[in-house]
C-alpha cells in the first residue's frame, strides 16, 4: 500500500489545460443546437462502434486517461442508450451493425445528439460503401456533430465534443 | 515438439504420406509464396493431407481462397515451428467445393465457415453448417463475395442464430452484445450460466463486417497498405507490414536494410503500446485502478512520441510498398533511447506492485485457464499461446529481416491464466525495449525506400510477420496492371477468439470482462 501510495504521490497530476488556440471552425464543427440550455452543462454519452478498424475506440478510451481526463469537463460515457445526451459513432455503418446502431438510437429520450467521430463516421473514410457497409452514419441517421480524423486524436475529441457542449469557447 | 531442427520438412513429410497424390513442384510463384512451400494437390485429396498434417503435429496457420483469378484456388498456411507449408488446390468453377479441415483442426471452423458465407464453397464434411460472416442481409445462396447482391435497405437483426443450448432447469442465458457496455468493438456473446458461474460460452461474431477483401480489389499497392492498416486499428502496423511483404514478394522488390529496420522500430513501438494499455485494461477489469491509470499515462506518452517522431499516434500509413515514409536523425535515435530508459525505470516498481498485490492476485491468478492442449488444438498465436506453453514467434521461429540478425527472447508460461498472459505482455515489453535499442544503435546508413513496382503480369506473394497479438498473415494477388485481385488477411485473433470459449467455463461471468482483455481477439480484424 505504501508503495502505491508513494507512486500516486511522485506520478502527482498529469491532467492538462485543454488547448483552446485551435479554431473549432477548422475541426468542421457544426453546432446545430443551443445545448447548454439542454444538457444543463453535462453530456452522457453512449458509444457505438458501428463498424470502425478500433483506432477510433482506442483514442475515444484514451479521453479517460489522466491526460485528458474527460470527466473533469462533466462529460461521461454510459452503459445505456437510455441514460444517455449523446450518440458517438465510430466507423462506417456496417450492414450488420444497421440495426444495433438504430435500436440504441430508438431507445434514446429527446432531446439527444448524434456525434459522427473520425473519418469513416463522418465521411465512410477508407472502407466508404461496399456490400457490407453503408458507409458514413448520416446514410442511416441525421448528424448533428462531426469530428473528423483517421482516428481524430483525443484532444480533437474533446474540442469537438466541448463544441457539441457549446461551452468550448 | 518442432521438426524443424531434424530437417524433415512438412512438405517432405506429406510428400512421403501422400504418394502418388501430390502434383510435380510448381515452380511458378514458388519463391513469392515463401516462406512457405507450397504443395500443389487435388482438391479431393485436401483431407487425406490436413489428417496427415494433424498426425505430424503440424499447426493450422490460415485459410483463404484466391478469387480474384479463374478457377479459384484454396491456399492453407500449416507452420510447424518456423517450417510453413501452403497447401493449394484448384475448385471446381460451377460447384467450388473442399474437404472441410475442421474435423483434423479446430481452429479452420470459422475460417472455412466465413469463406463458405462470402463466396460459397461448400467444405465438405464441415460439422458446422450455421453463417459466421453473413447475417441476415443475404439469402441462404446468396453469396456477397461471389456475385452482386441486393441487399434489404434496412438490414434485420440477426436474432434467429441457433446458439448451442444448455439445458436444466437452473441454466439460464445471458445475451451480451452486439453493443457492449463500455468503449469496445461490437460482437454477441451468449453465456449460458448456473447462478453465477458459466457452463458455457459461445461467440458471435461479424458485426463489424466491413468487406476488406472487396475493398482492396482494384486498389494500387499504395491504397491496399493504407486499407491493411485499418484492418484493426491497433495492429496498423503488422498488417501494413505483413501486406507489404507480400507485394514485395510478389514484385521481388527488397526494401533498403535501413527501411526493414525502422519497420521493426514501428513494430515494436506497437507491440509495447498496445501492452501498456492492455496491462491497464487488465487492472481496470477486476476494479485495480491505480494501475489502470498509471498504464494509461505510460501509454500515453508512448503514443504522443511516436506522433512527434513518426507522424501518428496509431502509427497508421508509416510504411509504403518498398519501405517506410518516415526516419529518424541522431537527435530522435537519441531521444528515443532517452525514452527506453526512463520507461524501463518506470515500468520496474509498477511491475513489482501489480504482481505482489494480494487483492489482484485473487482475481487473476487461476482465473481464466487455458489449458496447453486447448492452445495447441486451437492454433493460438502470441501472449495467448505463450501463456499456454506453446513457444513460438515468427521473429524467432521464421525471422524475416532485421530480425534474422536480432536474438529474439521468447517468454512461455505455463500456467495458462490471465496472469500468465499478463506476465508474457509484461516481459514482451521489455524484451521489445532491448530490441529497439539494438535496432536503433546498430541503423544502417542509406536510402528508406525504394521505388516500388509492380511485376509485370501479375503475381502473388505471402507475408507473415509477429505482430504484437501474434503472428499476423497476409496474402495478395496483383493483376497485370499492378492493381489488388485478391487480397486476404488473417488477423492473430482470428485463432484467439475461440480460446476464449474453451477457458470461460467454471468462471463466473463477473471474471468475464477481465478474461476477455487478457484474450484481446479483434473484432475488426477477425471480421474483415
């Protein structure tokens, strides 16, 4: 125990200021609601890997690292749709994944948001239409935020997702 | 165990077993298709041939069949250490038919059940007959691979898949997927349970089926390495290179000496961030979140060094047909090395603390036991099989350049448990260390790169290399416009994921998620 002890106290605190000199603009962001008002300041979102290579998920995990420590901007990822604000899509639609991905999004209460993150959410990336998949989310559903990056690094998450918040600036 | 050190190769072995049955040496293609041997047989006697491999201990590798040429051919990579032999069959062009392998090797079930979905060959004597790959968006001939389809516009869930049942009246089952609770992959898992141990687990998978194999046709040599390394994100650069190496086979393209040695950087930088972050995930999974953090922040840095000196995070798109896109200079080298020993002076106490830490040691040491025949029968690759006493490593067993001059340190458990898997990432880190301190002192001087060309009229080529969840194949067949026919890739976890059906039963489903991160199959590369 001392030992662990002793580590938390030399590792001390590595969460950093969130970087805001970068315009969100060029992150492609279209805020399409006033969300503050909505939200009440915090956002529960659910993830869905709707058919990504898991570079995405690996960078949507690192948002919790003691880096970026996500939480500390009152934004959470959920184990329900139903509890969650958002949406936050990785990957092109697979064919298999249409339905999943459509349920979960039935199952939300309004208002709610639908974030498309990386290339391939946004845009179908390098796998775009084929037998198997439908490409970008908003072949399937209406998206309200996208956040572009094969895979978007975890401080373009957070920007974007700050931005959805309408707090960012 | 391994034959190899006899020198009675598997093809000499099954050339003794079959006589009569096995066509001349085709000399065509022979060295793009190394390192294995390839043996040319008739399609019927690809059973008399997997059943002699089973009785020679062989391993069952990959199977894949090359549809971007008429007739389609059946291609299986067998291993028995660092000897590979491919067995190759042509199909009948109305009725595309083999002898299933299933019944001589566990571990080509859902291989021959996926290609039996996309293109329909029909492996005869399969015991198996449910879809893997295909959902519910085709019919039962209907087949995507193979013809153009017309699929529903909306496709219906796979509901109906007739899951092995359990019965009793205390058995009840859990559905678990194909959304899973936390930021992972999507896949189905079905428990069958007795309060709240598990009788039975059962996997299924395909959910994020993406048409890889369709995606690659027509690419340049370029675009298929940028599509390899999106074949699982987390293995970007075992797939690019294991791609790589078969276009350059396939062309009789060798990259600079210069080049393969920052491929094997690139590599190792993958191999230990992805351990990092597993070591974490582990202790995140039974509650330990000090180490999960402390894993996270190593990782961290790890991934941010690898974007200031290699241009990515991931490391996606750093290697290219004839080398890589990126070098480094004396400062880097210096820097990195700088990193290497800070790491290792880090990596030391938390090591220490995580593997004498009685609450942790509760819930990993005999959780989740893979016995060493479950491994072997399965064909398991990596820190799966290297916590199950199978000992093997392409860098060691069939090493490819830089590692042909580097001695690869193996590290096997026995125990076959999630912490043996634990050890093996663990040790694996520091081994990777060592190794990129050798490869980054000893650098050869020249080019990165060299111009890339296609061969003139086609051709095939096999690659094969350890990626950091084991060893990871690739197959690709050129047209003779350079442009992909064919190009098949098996991910390590393909032969993983079944592993985690055969060690689940007798634990109790809370020890789930904890042995499902020690297994880490991928989703996206199992499903393609």
């Amino acid at each position: 125990m001392l030992r662990i002890l002793n580590r938390i106290a030399r590792t001390g605190k590595l969460t950093e200021p969130l970087d805001t000199s970068a315009s969100l603009e060029a992150l492609g962001i279209t805020v399409q609601r006033t969300l503050d008002a909505r939200f009440a300041g915090s956002l529960a979102i659910r993830h869905i890997d709707a058919g990504s290579c898991n570079g995405c998920e690996l960078e949507v995990q690192a948002l919790g690292n003691p880096y970026h420590d996500l939480e500390r901007f009152g934004i959470h990822f959920v184990a329900s749709p139903r509890h969650a604000d958002a949406l936050l899509v990785t990957g092109v639609v697979t064919r298999h994944m249409q339905a999943a991905l459509l349920d979960a999004w039935q199952a939300m209460a309004a208002p709610h948001l639908l974030i498309a993150a990386g290339d391939c959410a946004c845009d179908g990336g390098e796998f775009g239409c084929s037998y198997a998949s439908l490409g970008a989310v908003e072949n399937v559903l209406p998206v309200d935020v996208r956040i572009p990056g094969c895979p978007p690094t975890p401080a373009v998450l957070l920007r974007g997702l700050l931005a959805a918040l309408g707090r960012a600036r | 165990m391994s034959t190899a050190l006899t020198d009675v190769t598997l093809l000499a072995r099954l050339r003794a077993a079959l006589p009569g049955r096995v066509a001349p040496p085709q000399v065509a293609h022979a060295e793009a298709l190394l390192p294995g041997r390839t043996l040319q047989l008739q399609a019927r006697d690809w059973a008399s041939a997997a059943a002699a491999l089973a009785t020679f201990g062989a391993r069952f590798s990959a199977l894949w069949i090359d549809h971007g040429v008429r007739p389609w051919q059946g291609l299986a990579l067998f291993a028995d250490g660092g000897d590979y032999l491919l067995l190759h069959a042509e199909l009948d062009s109305p009725n595309p038919a083999l002898p299933s392998l299933t019944p001589h090797f566990a571990g080509a079930a859902r291989s021959e059940r996926g290609w039996h979905d996309l293109l329909g060959v029909d492996f005869v004597g399969h015991p198996d007959p449910r879809r893997w790959l295909r959902h519910q968006a085709w019919g039962e001939h209907e087949f995507p691979l193979a013809a153009p389809t017309q699929p529903p516009a909306r496709t219906p869930a796979d509901t109906t898949y007739p899951f092995t049942r359990v019965a009793g009246g205390a058995v009840h089952e859990v559905a678990v997927g194909p959304i899973h609770a936390g930021t992972i992959e999507p896949g189905h898992f079905r428990f069958a349970t007795v309060g709240e141990q598990a009788l039975q687990l059962e996997l299924r998978l395909g959910y994020v089926h993406r048409g890889v194999q369709r995606i690659a046709c027509g690419r340049d040599a370029a675009g298929l390495l940028r599509l390899a390394a999106r074949v699982s994100g987390d293995s970007a650069v075992a797939h690019a290179w294991a791609a790589a190496m078969a276009l350059e086979h396939a062309a009789g393209v060798t990259p600079p000496a210069r080049a393969l040695a920052l491929r094997a950087v690139l590599a190792e930088r993958e191999r230990v961030a992805n351990h990092l972050g597993d070591a974490g995930g582990i202790a995140n999974d039974v509650g330990f979140s000090f180490a999960h953090v402390q894993f996270g922040a190593l990782r961290e840095r790890w991934q941010r060094r690898s974007a200031e000196l290699f241009g990515h995070r991931l490391l996606f798109d750093v290697l290219t047909p004839g080398g890589v896109r990126v070098d480094v200079d004396a400062a880097a080298i210096a820097s990195l090395r700088a990193d290497h020993i800070a790491l290792r002076a880090v990596l030391r106490p938390l090591i220490d603390i995580v593997l004498d830490h009685p609450s942790l040691d509760d819930r990993l040491v005999g959780t989740g036991v893979l016995s060493a025949g479950d491994a072997r029968a399965l064909g398991c690759l990596g820190y799966v099989a290297r916590a199950s006493g199978q000992d093997l490593d392409v860098r060691r067993d069939a090493p490819y350049a830089p590692y042909d001059h580097l001695g690869v340190r193996v590290p096997v458990y026995t125990q076959g448990d999630v912490v043996a898997r634990l050890r093996v990432r663990l040790d694996e880190i520091g081994i990777a260390l060592d190794l990129l301190d050798a490869l980054l002192a000893d650098l050869s001087a020249g080019a990165t790169m060299v111009t890339w060309a296609a061969p003139a009229g086609g051709g095939t080529g096999l690659g094969i290399v350890e990626g950091w969840r084991g060893e990871t194949v690739a197959y690709v067949r050129l047209d003779a416009l350079g442009r992909v026919a064919c190009y098949a890739p098996r991910d390590p976890g393909v032969m993983n994921w079944p592993a985690l059906e055969r060690l689940l039963p007798g634990n109790i489903i809370p020890d789930f998620p904890v042995c499902n991160k020690s297994i880490n199959g991928s989703y996206a590369g199992h499903d393609l």
